[in-house]
C-alpha cells in the first residue's frame, strides 16, 4: 500500500475498556533482578486475555446476539479493549456481555497471577484499525484509568447514562403500569383495558428486570461516588430465569456450543472459592506491603511510596468484605487492623487471623 491509498477507517461509537497493571513501575525500581520473570508473568496474563477474547468472539452464543466482536490493543501493561456499538436491538446484551468479559478477566488477572488491574470503560469514538487508533474515546478511557486511584475499573459517566436507562419499555409505559399495579394492590378498580395494556408489556417489562439483575451484580457503587466494575460478581442463572425455560436453555447449549454451556452452567458453583483465592491475594499483598520493619529510617521515601501502595490493597481488602457480605459467604471475609510506625508515621496494617492453607498468619504472638 502507498501513501497515496492509505486511508484511516472512520471514526465510530465504541464501547471501551482501558486499564493498566497496578505496581509496574514500582515492581523494575524495586526488583531489577526479577524483571525476567515478571516478564514471563505477564506474558502468560496477556496471552490468556488475548485467548479467552478470541474465544469468545468465536462463541456461536456471540455471533447469536450479534457479532460480538472484541478488538484488542496492547502496550507493555496497558491492555485496550472495543466493541463497536450499533443500533440493533441486541446492542444492550452487547454491551453487557462486553462488562461480564471485562470483569472475567480483570478477575482472571488477579487470582491465576496476582495483578491488579487500574482502569475505566466508557463509550465513544474512535478510528480503530491494527496499526491505528485515534479519537476522543481513548482520551475519555485513559482520562478514567487516571482517575481510578485504587485497583478498580471505573465506569464513566456516559456508560452509565446508558446502561441505567430502561431498554425494552418505554418509561412512560413503565411508569403507567406501575401505577396500575400500585392501585391494584390498594383494592382499586382495574379497567379491562388496564388490564390488557399490562399484559401486552409484560414480555418487555420481564426482559428489562432479567437485564437489570445481570446488570446489579456488575456494578458496584463505592463511597467516593464512583461506580465500578464487580469483577467478583456472581449470576445466579437460576434466579434470573424460569426454571423450564433454563433446563430448555441448557440442553440446547449442551449440543450448540458446549464451552458456552460450561461458562453458563459454573456461573455461580464456584464463587466460594473465587473469594478464597481473592482473599489470599489480598493477604499477599497486605504483607507485603503493610509493615515497614525491613526499612532503614534513612528510607523514608520508600516508606511514603509504600503506604501509598498498602492503602490501594486496603480499598481491595474493603471491597472484598462488601461481596462477601452481598452473597452472605462470611466465612470468606478479612479480619483486619491498622496501626501507625513510628520510626516513620506512616499506616500499618496486618491480617488477624486467617484459616488459609499456605498464607502465613499474623499477630498470634
């Protein structure tokens, strides 16, 4: 190709996921030796993620709601991820589809290799080819990423406009049959033909509730006001969807695309032990980074850089208590405390007690 017949594809609305590793230029100042094998650490990470999109985008479930087509940018430790939006009526489960692979692989990061992930997802436009990528939604995704602070991926103001918004009924409808519910309940008179404008919005009405709990476990408010993706979130297929209709579901799958009856089918049997592998990441991480005793008390910088660190696993650790709480798995949860050093008056913090096989257990003296 010349350069007279080059030519940049057209900008177009995209849904966009941007995120870095949390520690990596911490991890070549302090661990020089180490960098080979944190290169084949995220070697593996990387090829796993670029794995699992192409398999997704190969799902026949993908192609089904309409080509679900993930195209993938990486740099060193910034992975960039975009799915062209469009105006089908199968553009929410989209997008949708597009959080839960997001969520899966900001999980997969942590607990098969212990890297947090940093980042935002919002929606905009771009021109997007193999060797180019131009537009304001970059700028939009990488201005989140730096705004995250802690180990999260921050759902931008755009994305949350749209994914809020009712998809299948219209708000006014919606509103008229809640009325008509809420007289119903009272013992009021239900006309014939109030009767049978609920019946005709039922079908609608039931596919927005089935979105919006797939939507409530992915989305996660947080006390800063920032709302973040639940890369722990755990679909109860079950409660989502009738009882027949998801034995119907699941025998079909079983044929079609088995991989994708297996994904669907383990939604939800192994959450306990997500949250035991989550929580032994956070241990590493706590005791890595919560004590100062190997410091010299020349090295006060490196003792600021460290707190500065610790407090990013503390939002973790708090988060991680909130899910454990949210699906009613206690046992899963950290006790933890805090203290200060005083060589440095800088934050302490250390794991209580831990029933953990392998993590080694703290303040038993």
């Amino acid at each position: 190709m010349t350069a007279d017949n080059m030519k940049a594809e057209p900008i177009k609305e995209y849904y966009i996921a941007y995120f870095d590793l949390l520690g990596y230029k911490e991890f070549f100042r302090n661990y020089p030796d180490k960098v080979e094998n944190f290169l084949q650490v995220i070697y593996e990470a990387i090829s796993l993620t670029t794995s699992y999109i192409q398999e997704v985008n190969s799902s026949p479930i993908a192609t089904d709601i309409g080509n679900l087509s993930i195209q993938t940018k990486i740099f060193s430790d910034n992975i960039l991820l975009c799915l062209e939006k469009t105006t089908t009526n199968v553009d929410y489960p989209r997008f949708l589809a597009f959080l839960t692979i997001i969520a899966d692989i900001q999980r997969n990061f942590i607990l098969r290799y212990g890297l947090f992930l940093r980042g935002g997802i919002t929606i905009g436009k771009l021109s997007f080819n193999e060797d180019f990528i131009f537009g304001q939604g970059l700028i939009d995704a990488v201005s989140l990423e730096e705004n995250a602070i802690y180990p999260r991926i921050i759902i931008g103001q755009a994305t949350l406009d749209y994914v809020l918004q009712p998809h299948f009924v219209q708000q006014s409808d919606l509103k008229q049959a809640c009325e008509i519910e809420s007289r119903a309940h009272s013992g009021a008179y239900i006309s014939d033909e109030e009767l049978a404008f609920c019946n005709s919005i039922m079908p609608a009405m039931n596919m927005e509730k089935f979105y919006l709990q797939w939507r409530e476990h992915l989305l996660f408010p947080t006390s800063d006001g920032m709302v973040v993706l639940n890369y722990l979130y755990c679909l109860d297929i079950n409660s989502m969807v009738d009882q027949t209709a998801m034995v119907q579901m699941l025998d079909f799958l079983k044929t079609f695309s088995p991989k994708d009856y297996q994904r669907l089918s383990n939604l939800s049997s192994n959450q306990k032990q997500r949250l035991e592998q989550h929580k032994a990441r956070i241990i590493e991480k706590i005791n890595e980074f919560g004590k100062y005793d190997n410091l010299d008390i020349s090295k006060v910088k490196e003792a600021g850089i460290r707190e500065h660190i610790l407090k990013k696993y503390l939002w973790v650790l708090t988060f991680h208590n909130y899910v454990c709480m949210v699906y009613g798995i206690s046992s899963c949860m950290i006790k933890s405390g805090s203290t200060c050093d005083v060589r440095f008056m800088r934050m302490t913090a250390e794991v209580f007690k831990d029933d953990l096989p392998g993590v080694k257990q703290q303040n038993e003296n």
